[in-house]
C-alpha cells in the first residue's frame, strides 16, 4: 500500500470514478480522449490553476500524427503549425549556411505521414482540450493530489480537500511527480551537465523562412526558431550551469544581442521563459499495484530528439485501451503489458536523444533522421505478439470497398475496436462481439486489394488472418483455420463470446 497524509480536512467522496489522471499536459490529455470515446468514466485533474502556454515540445513526429489521426485531431494540428524550416548556422563574419534540419521523406502507401510538424506544446494541448470537449469532458485546473493510498480494488484519493474512490490511477504529473514519489518508485539517471534557456518572444529584425543559430557546440550557443501558427519565435540557449538568469525582455535581449553580435533585432514581449537541466532518467516501474505511470512521470529525455511529448502520448494511446479493457471484465494481467511494451521504448528514446545531445555538444550538427520519427517503434517481443511480424506497427494501405469506393486501412481501424483482416479466406467465420470488426479482403471479400498494396505491406498468403490492434500494432497473425488460437487470444485482450 502507498500512502502520503493529506491536511486533515478531508471530506467524504462527493463523486466515483473509473480512472483518476493527474496532469492535464499532453499524456493525460492524449489518455482522456482515449478514454472518454470509449465511455470510461475519469476524472482529469492538474494542480497548475491553468493551461501550460509555453512552447517547449514542438515537434510532432511522423508516428504521433498516425495515433492523432485516430483520435480525430490530425487535420486540426497540420492546419494550425507547419512544416520545420531549415536549419541555418550564422558564422562570426555575417556569412550562413543552410541545410536540412531533419529527413523529409515522401508518403508511401503503408507511411502517410513523413514529414514531422511543428505545432507549440501549448497548441497541441489546447486541440487535444478541444476534442475533449467534444466528447463532453474537460480538465480540472488548481485541483492538487494531497495524498492517496491503495488496496485490491482500488485507489482512495484527496484532491483540493475532497476524498474520492477510483479504481485506478494514472500519474502523468511530470518530472516530478508527486504520484511516483508516493509510489517510492526510483527515478534513476543523469543530469547531462548542460543547462538550457528556452523561451516564447515576439522578436523583430529576423526573418522566418530558417531556423537561425550561432555559435552551434560552443557553451554560449543559441538558435532562434520561428514558432509555425504563431507570429513568435522560440529562443533556445545554452547558459551556465550555476546562477541566476535574467529572463525578462531586457534580459533575453541582453543575450541575443552579445551572442548574435547584432543590435537589429528587438525583442518586444516574452510569453513564456525558463531555464532547466537537462536530464535523461527512466522510472523503475511503470505500474504498482492499481497506480500506473505515463509521460514525463516515467521519463524524461533532453530536447533534442524531439522524443518527449511523442513518447509519452504513445505511451497514453497504449494504455487507454487496456485500461477500458481491464475496467470492462479483461484479465488484470493485461494492464503488465503496458509496463512490459513501454518502459524498453522509452530507454531507447531516452539513448537516442542523449546519443543526439553529445553530437551537438561535440561539434554543433543537430540533424534527426527517421530514427527519430517512430515509425520503427513496436513491441515484437511483447506477450501480446502471436506470430510472425506480430508486435510491429501495422501499415497503412489504400484499398477499395467492395462497392467501389476508395477507403485505407487506417480508416478501417479508426476508432476502439480491434481489427481482423482476413485474407483470401472467404469462408472464414468467426462468432461476431462488441468491439471486435471483421473484414475479408479478396475474393468475395467486402475489401477489394486491386494495387497489391495491401499483400506487400502485410505478406499474408492466402488464408492467413491478421488481428490489428485498437493502437494500431499486429497483434496476432495466423491462419484463419486457427480459430481456437484465435479465441484464446481474443479472451485474454477482453473480447472473448459472450
């Protein structure tokens, strides 16, 4: 049992839920949406009193596009931001070069999205708020946890003085996290020995069609970031480990006056500044009993891949469904799995962003590749992976319905059910249930497969089933003949017959 005291004046529970989620950033946001469009009952709390209004995780990568088009956002975010520009170095004679910030690649039929977004954290969260709405919830602000402690069949909080009685909790409450203090869960790590400055300006003299930078790889460097869907710029510095930092207007213009050696560029309002360590540490444990962890509560990485905020609402977009699925008469069981997919993604988004950190300290070059846009990320060694390629993401491709008209796979696996494909199997038979949809491409299939597109991304022969998960990862593939496999399968992830 976990137990922190709270002041005394606790009240009786006014109100019960499901599932109580400290921290209304973009991981408790991300698993909100999840849940309220599967009809959970939550309840989303934040100890700030309002909304985060900074910039600080801006990038939105590849991957994170595919889970927000799920959660019916991805038109609205790609509308309000913006693509990266390139990166430009300014060199002490006046002289600059320009290059590529990060890999663009194409879309590809099984990868609609290659191009990473800038969109400001406080964007994100505000779109996310939006669609909460739609769903008919929102965030409590200046609600504080004071204390919570535990048993078998659920957790008993205090939050703002009122007791109240959920059957689990979920801390995405940051670095942190008071949730995972209480938990006595380790938070082991690093302090990577750089600290940094990033704030919100309105700034005047610098045009906006490149990432500025100086003085890349050395202790007083600095970079100057259009903010795409605001009038801004993000200013990015290096400062000293110890002392004060000056961060008012006069201050920050200060800085950018003696780094950039010009007295052209005026900074007319500051919306946002703070100076930080940089850190890379992984929690011990994702999940103790009926408390579990997700998103800088359980990780936090440097900046500099960009890996953040996209990890920790992927880590959201694979609990909510477990979550629904344990609340709606699933094993238990199968909320270890979230800890068993997720902690490995991210040590190694924490290794690869501290790996790209010590490449910008060493000699300035900053350049992400597709290692940083997600798309490789699957959890093929899960307990939940049956057969081959099970575990990985599953592709997109465009097909046609039987009537003639075009669809994709993503809009067949749009929503919260799972999806099994069978393919060239028009005899297979499975018993219909909630939550679980079918569909048969091929001969007689309500599918029609006409470019090949989906053979190549999937290579099932003829026959074969593969089962798509509610996150979209494979979860299961084998032949439709194998439906006693099959059943045994849908029982433990909560569909079985009913």
């Amino acid at each position: 049992m976990c137990n922190i005291h709270g002041s005394g004046a606790e009240r009786m529970a006014e109100f019960a839920t499901d599932v109580l989620i400290c921290g209304a950033g973009a991981a408790g946001l991300a698993l909100a949406v999840d849940l309220a469009r599967r009809d959970v009952a939550f309840r989303l709390v934040d100890t700030a009193s309002e909304p985060f209004r900074g910039s600080r995780g801006k990038g939105i990568q590849p991957r994170s596009l595919e889970v927000f088009e799920d959660l019916g956002v991805v038109d609205r975010m790609v509308a309000a931001g913006g693509a990266y520009p390139p990166q430009r170095v300014h060199r002490a004679d006046g002289s600059f070069a320009d290059s590529p910030f990060q890999e663009i690649g194409e879309p590809t039929p099984r990868e609609p999205y290659r191009v990473p977004l800038m969109l400001p954290q406080f964007m994100t969260e505000a779109i996310l708020r939006e669609r909460l709405a739609e769903l008919g919830e929102q965030p409590r602000y200046g609600q504080v946890l004071e204390a919570f402690t535990q048993d078998g069949a659920g957790v008993t909080a205090t939050v703002a003085g009122v007791t109240l009685r959920a059957r689990y909790l979920v801390g995405a409450d940051g670095g942190r996290s008071l949730v995972r203090h209480t938990l006595g869960v380790g938070f082991p790590g690093k302090t990577l020995e750089v600290r940094a400055l990033v704030a919100d300006m309105a700034l005047d003299g610098l045009s906006r069609d490149a990432w500025h930078r100086w003085k890349d790889g050395q202790p007083d460097s600095m970079s100057l970031c259009p903010l795409m869907g605001t009038d801004w710029f993000q200013l990015q510095a290096r400062i000293p480990l110890d002392g004060e930092v000056d961060l008012s207007p006069e201050g920050l213009a200060g800085m950018i006056a003696a780094r950039t050696g010009r007295s052209d560029l005026r900074v007319r309002s500051v919306s946002w500044a703070s100076a930080y360590s940089m850190n890379a540490r992984l929690a011990d444990r994702y999940k103790v009993g009926r408390v579990l962890l997700a998103g800088d509560a359980a990780h936090i990485h440097p900046p500099t891949g960009g890996q953040g905020l996209n990890t920790s609402v992927q880590d959201a977009y694979n609990l909510g469904w477990k979550l629904a699925a344990v609340l709606r008469g699933a094993p238990p069981s199968l909320l270890d799995t979230y800890e068993e997919e997720r902690r490995p993604i991210a040590a190694g988004m924490l290794g690869l962003s501290t790996r790209l950190l010590e490449a910008a300290r060493a000699d300035g070059g900053m350049r992400r590749g597709r290692d940083t846009q997600q798309l490789d990320i699957g959890y093929p060694g899960s307990s939940l992976a049956l057969g081959r390629n099970a575990g990985n993401r599953a592709p997109d491709a465009p097909l046609q319905g039987a009537a003639g008209q075009p669809t994709r796979l993503f809009e067949l696996f749009r929503g919260t059910h799972w999806t099994l494909l069978a393919y060239d199997a028009p005899s297979f038979t499975i018993v219909p249930r909630p939550g679980l949809r079918l569909h048969r491409i091929g001969e007689r299939g309500d599918i029609v497969d006409a470019a090949g597109h989906f053979r190549d991304a999937y290579g099932l022969a003829a026959g074969e089933c593969v089962l798509v998960r509610p996150d979209g990862y494979i979860g299961a593939v084998l032949p439709a003949g194998e439906t006693a496999a099959l059943e045994a399968y849908l029982t433990v992830v909560g569909l079985p017959v009913r």
